[in-house]
C-alpha cells in the first residue's frame, strides 16, 4: 500500500504539488511570510485554488497582502489534512491586481519532518564549500563562519545567519555537540533561507548522509570533498535520531564544552 503524500514527503521525499488536494482549502486561513515584510506574519483567507495556485484574498494582513510585489518567494503555511505544513511559493498578480501563490513544482512541507527537530541553541562552525571545485579543498583554507542553532535533529537543524544563504548551496558544518551526538564534521545542504529582520536570517539545513551524497552530487564534487563527511550514512542517522532526543532529556544539553 502507498502512503499517502504528505506522509512520503515526511520521508525527505519531493512531491508532485499537483497530487495536493489544495480545493479542501478553500475558505480556510493562510499564514504567509514575505521577502518584502520580514519578519511579519501576515494571515489571510484563501479564496480559491486551481493546479498549483492558491487564490489569496487581498484583504488580510491588515492590509500588507493587497501592497505584496509580484514574483517575489513566500513561505506558507496552513492546515492540510489535519496537518499544519509550511511549504514554498512564488507570488503571482493578475492585472485586476488579485493575488495568487504558486507553489513550487515539487514540493517538500517544511515542517513535515522524518527526525523530530528538538530546540537547541548551541554554536556551530559552518563553511560554504565551492560550488566549482579544482582539486581537493583545503578545509581549512575555506571561509569558516560562527554561528548558533536554533534547532536540530539527526536529519538536519535550523541555524541563525546574518545573511542570506542560497537554496541548494552546500555548507561543511562543525556542531560544538558530543561526538556520540553527532561526526565532527557533516556536509549539510540549505533546504530554505527566510529573514526574519534586516539582519537575521533562519537557515533550513538538510544534513546529507552518505547515499544522499552520491546520488545527489558529481564524481568531481565527490572525489574533493574530505572523507570525513562519508561517514555519516543512513543508518547512523536512524540511531542516532534516538540519541539526540536522549541526550535532549538529560541534563547534558547544558554541558558548554566539547563530548
């Protein structure tokens, strides 16, 4: 038996945005976020919905949604199937200046999620690694920033950034965490970047074990990326999920040095 979709797409899985069943939305509410207002929640009524496009009613958000700029990216959320999920959308005006969200083609809810994300600050060292590579990287040679999580989990963490991070870039990450926790060093990829003011930005990073890695990225990215980030697999990922949330509720959580 198939499972259903939003319970494929809690498995990391990109679905189709047309298999959603959007026309159960109608008359309900909507909360958006915009690049335009950051860091304001703006909630209005959803009118219509047909394929991907969900028809806003310009009258919500005390009126912010009627002065909202055409084809810029916004971050949804509502309740599908006694569901609350969040997911991407470009926003789209008609000439008579009505308002529309086209969800992405292939969709993956943001907060629907295989490994529970627990709050935790703690710092993190992060690098963006090359998008075009030559030869092997120098690790220590790339541009290491410091920073802090919001939130993580065995499959990925939210991380706070002063500035904004494109979707799909890949990031070598070092979590100041126990090493049982988590490898000292994970290949991570932004899955989205969203300011929440003009100097604050929430990243969502997908940490990429080593199947992911080699279904996802060329031979050439692969042979310079350092060994270290392969060890991570699959199956640690499921094991040690179990672990976070253990360590969660121990009083190790408030341990500042290294495990």
């Amino acid at each position: 038996m198939s499972r259903p979709a939003l319970e494929i797409a809690a498995y990391g899985t990109e679905i189709d945005a047309l298999k959603l069943d959007l026309s159960t939305l109608v008359g309900h509410d909507i909360i958006v976020y915009s690049q335009q207002f950051p860091g304001k929640q703006l909630t209005t009524r959803i009118l219509a919905c047909a394929g991907r496009e969900i028809h806003l009613s310009n009258a919500g958000g005390d009126g912010l949604i009627d002065n909202l700029v055409s084809r810029q990216t916004l971050v949804a959320k509502f309740r599908y199937k006694g569901q609350h999920i969040a997911v991407r959308g470009k926003l789209k005006r008609s000439q008579g200046g009505r308002c529309f969200l086209e969800l992405e083609e292939r969709v993956v809810p943001l907060a629907q999620r295989r490994f529970v994300r627990m709050p935790l600050s703690r710092p993190v060292d992060l690098a963006p690694y090359p998008s075009r590579t030559f030869g092997p990287v120098d690790i220590a040679r790339l541009r290491w920033l410091k920073t802090e999580t919001i939130n993580i989990s065995s499959g990925g963490a939210l991380i706070r950034l002063t500035s904004f991070v494109q979707p799909d870039i890949l990031l070598l990450l070092h979590f100041d965490l126990p090493r049982k926790v988590l490898p000292d060093l994970i290949l991570g990829r932004v899955r989205h970047c969203f300011q929440l003011d003009m100097s604050t930005y929430h990243v969502g990073v997908e940490f990429m074990v080593r199947e992911a890695s080699r279904r996802h990225l060329n031979e050439r990215r692969l042979e310079h990326l350092p060994n270290a980030v392969f060890s991570y697999t699959a199956s640690d990922r499921e094991k040690r999920d179990y672990e976070i949330q253990a360590w969660m509720q121990s009083d190790k959580p408030r341990f500042s040095g290294k495990g």
